[in-house]
C-alpha cells in the first residue's frame, strides 16, 4: 500500500480493529511514560537528590530529543516504511526505557531520557500516519477519534497509574512496565499491520536539517533552564545566541535542500498553519500547568503520587467518554466550533485550578477545573488532529503528523523550561510550599492566557470545509 489518495481499510473490520489497537498500544505506552514522568518528579527528586533544573531536564530531555526529531521520524516511515519506522521506534523506546529504570542518578536518567525520546520521534508519528494512510477517507474521522480517545487515557491515567507504581514500589517501575508492552506491540505489529509508504520519494534524507532543529531547541531550552537566577551569564549567553542562530540556519536549509526534513510549502496552506499555531499555544499550556499542578499536589497539599494523579481522573472519563463524538461532530459540522471552544473551556478550568491551596475539599477546589479541562480537550483533541491530517497530501501524511506532533513537543518543551524562570522559580524551591504556590499561581494563570489564544486562533484561522472529502 503506497500513499495514494487513501487506503482500503474499514473500521469495523478485523484489520482496521488490529491497526487501532497497536497504534493506540505504543503512542499509549509514550504518552502514558510521558504524564507518569511528571508524578514521580518529586520521588526521583528525593531518590537522586536533584535540583529544580534537573528535574526540568528529566522531563525536556526527552522532549528536547522527541521534538527534534519527530519530524524526521515521519519522514523515515514515508519514505522506508511507516510500520517498519514505527516497530523500530517501539523496540528503541523498551531498551532505553529499561535504561531509565536503572539509572543511578540524575546525569545517568537524563541521558536515558534523550534516548527514550529518539525512540519516540520514531514511534508517534508513525502510528498517526499508519491510520491516516490505512483506512478508507470515510472511516477516518471516527478512526482519529477513536485513537485520540483511547491514547488521551493513556495521557490522562498515567499520572494516577505511574502513582500508584511509585507508592507501591518505586518511580523506576514506570520505565521497566514498558518492556512487556513494547514486545506485545511488535508482535502484533509483525502479524496484523499493512505497510504503507510514499512510493514517489527516495531514500535520501535532512540529516542538516535534523541536526539544525536539534542545536536550535537544545541551545535555547538550556539557556532558560540554566538562567535560574540571571540571564547575564556566559553559557546562557552562548547557549541561546547558538540556539537562535541554529533556528535561523534550519529555515534556510529546508528551505535551500533538495529533499528537506521539513517541506516549508506545507505551510502555505492556511488550515494547516492555523492548526499547528493552535498546537503551539494549546500543547505548551498543557504541559505547564501539568507540571506546576503535580508539584503542588505533592509538594504543597500533600498528596501522595497516586491521589496525585487521581485528582484529575474525572478527565478521563470526559476525554474517553467525548473524543470519539467530537471526532465525528467536527467530521458533520466542521472542525473551526469545537477547536475554539475547546480551548476556552480548558483555559477556565485552568484559570479555576491555579488557585489550589488546600483550603478547600476536593469536589470545591479541583474537580470543577477538571472536568472543564476534561469536557475541552475532548472538543479539542480529534479535530485538531484530523485537520492538521486533512490539509495535507495523504502522500506526506507522516510529514504532516510529524510537524504536528514536533510542534507540541516543542512547545511543551519550551513551557517547561520558560516558565520556572517566568515566574522566579530555582534550585529547591519547588520543595518550599509559600515559594511553590505563588510560581504556581503565575504560572497556571499564564497557562490559561495560553488556552485561551490557541482558541482565537482557531477561529480566526480554521474553515469548516477542510474535513470534507
């Protein structure tokens, strides 16, 4: 199957059920390890003495390396395979995870997590693009939205299971559980996934281009995590100068070279551009204020990791029970209603958490922001997928999907890094509950503003008809 105007398969069949089930099984066990990582920050924190900056780094190197190279992850499976890339990327994702679980302190995880990630630039856009590729163009909708449903527990439980895994035994068991499900997903794979790829490209590819779009995050997320207290020091001075100049050199390149990474002439379409602009906005919020949210849970309020992570489970039921509707809602009405309002109900429920202090019960204080964050990204999550999906050829759908997830992971990334120093955070003051809560306090409401623009921007920017066949 090569990537014509779109494959033969239909949901409900067998083949389409098995394709559903392995993509849904890997981008799981990465999104799951991804929200997980941030429950067990203060637990690793304590076992591996590490500083705020090296819990940042627990979390971006993995996305730093993620980011990265998701674009080039799609563009391997489109041109060599998307099911080969993709069982490469999930037998590389086990081995480093396994290397995560045994690390010994924070130099040795951090390292383990920017191998972890290498493996899922190669894993999460393939298993978008095995979808988009796969099944019939009647079937995708639903199919979207049935894989965001269904990865979105994954995002959404981790923290409430990599809870439990933490207080049961320890953070390192959220690493070591990805070995079993990575060799169930390869030998699933092996027997019931079709292989698709771009017949019309060949086997050269950006390796400038990757490398350009690696010193370019690299260089500025070190500069803002190591600027804890002053932006007037020399390797923050260098690290950003070399990051911004990298940024600069990839747009030339990509677009000077024959066979670029990053195709720019994407981005003339404006649902495209509009769509991955709402991601930008949408994805840093998120993962900002989950990071903010679990320490001050833990930190300040005193939960243990798994109620942690079960004080937003009321998510997941709204994300799992919606997704799939939202998915076929936007299919009928059009995509541009539920990507603004999405966003503007998550950006209330934001607005409603950052003022968490513990003076209140739980059903008062967090679970009304919950479930507007839960009921938003439902709205949000299937239609922003299948637009960024549909403006693009079927031809570059792993180019398409792997712009889309680069940029999420880059603004998480970069959301991540940003804001501690935004809001005047360093060294262990996410251990001190009066410092924790003001930077929370900051940074959570910063994140709604976020929500709130990735909204504006759909409506200013989205059509109605980009879903139609």
């Amino acid at each position: 199957m090569t990537g014509g105007r779109g494959g033969a398969l239909a949901l409900g069949s067998a083949p389409g059920r098995w394709l559903v089930a392995v993509t849904v099984l890997a981008s799981g066990m990465a999104f799951l390890d991804a929200t997980a990582v941030q429950v067990a920050l203060p637990s690793i924190g304590e076992d591996l003495d590490a500083s705020l900056s090296g819990l940042q780094w627990t979390v971006n190197g993995y996305t730093l390396t993620l980011a990265a190279l998701i674009l080039l992850g799609g563009s391997l499976g489109d041109r060599y395979g998307r099911r080969r890339v993709f069982v490469l990327g999930v037998v590389w994702f086990a081995v480093a995870s396994l290397l995560c679980g045994l690390a010994q302190d924070t130099g040795q995880l951090v390292a383990a997590r920017a191998l972890q990630g290498i493996g899922g630039a190669l894993l999460t856009p393939g298993s978008l693009a095995l979808i988009q590729s796969s099944f019939r163009h009647e079937d995708r909708g639903r199919a979207i939205g049935l894989w965001s449903s269904l990865s979105g527990i994954a995002v959404m439980v981790g923290p409430f299971l990599g809870g439990l895994l933490i207080d049961a035994v320890s953070w390192r068991l959220i690493f070591l559980i990805n070995v079993p499900v990575a060799v169930l997903v390869v030998v699933i794979a092996g027997r019931h996934v079709p292989e698709s790829r771009d017949g019309g490209t060949h086997g050269r590819f950006d390796v400038a281009g990757a490398v350009l779009g690696a010193v370019a995050l690299g260089g500025v997320t070190y500069a803002l995590i190591a600027a804890e207290e002053t932006f007037a020091r020399t390797d923050v001075v260098v690290s950003a100068a070399v990051g911004i100049a990298s940024a600069v050199a990839f747009v030339v390149r990509e677009r000077r070279a024959a066979d670029p990474m990053l195709p720019l002439g994407v981005f003339a379409d404006r649902q495209f551009t509009g769509a991955n602009l709402a991601t930008l906005a949408v994805y840093g919020a998120l993962g900002g204020s989950g990071l903010f949210l679990v320490l001050q849970l833990q930190n300040v309020l005193g939960y243990g990791a798994a109620a942690a992570g079960a004080a937003m489970l009321p998510s997941v039921l709204l994300l799992t029970a919606l997704s799939p509707r939202a998915g076929a809602l936007a299919q009928r009405i059009g995509p541009r209603l539920p990507m603004t309002a999405g966003p503007l109900l998550v950006a209330v429920g934001t607005v409603l958490l950052a003022f968490v202090d513990g003076d209140a019960p739980y059903v008062v204080e967090i679970l009304p922001g919950s479930v507007l964050q839960g009921l938003g990204m439902a709205l949000t999550v299937a239609p922003l997928t299948a637009t960024v999906l549909a403006a693009a050829p079927d031809a570059m759908a792993g180019v398409a999907s792997g712009v889309n997830n680069a940029v999420a992971r880059a603004a998480q990334l970069l959301a991540v890094a940003a804001l501690p120093v935004a809001v005047g955070l360093g060294g262990a003051d996410y251990a001190d509950p009066v410092a924790l809560t003001d930077g929370y306090r900051m940074a959570t409401l910063l994140c709604a503003g976020l929500f709130a623009l990735g909204g504006a921007v759909s409506w200013a920017t989205i059509r109605n008809d980009v879903l139609r066949a």
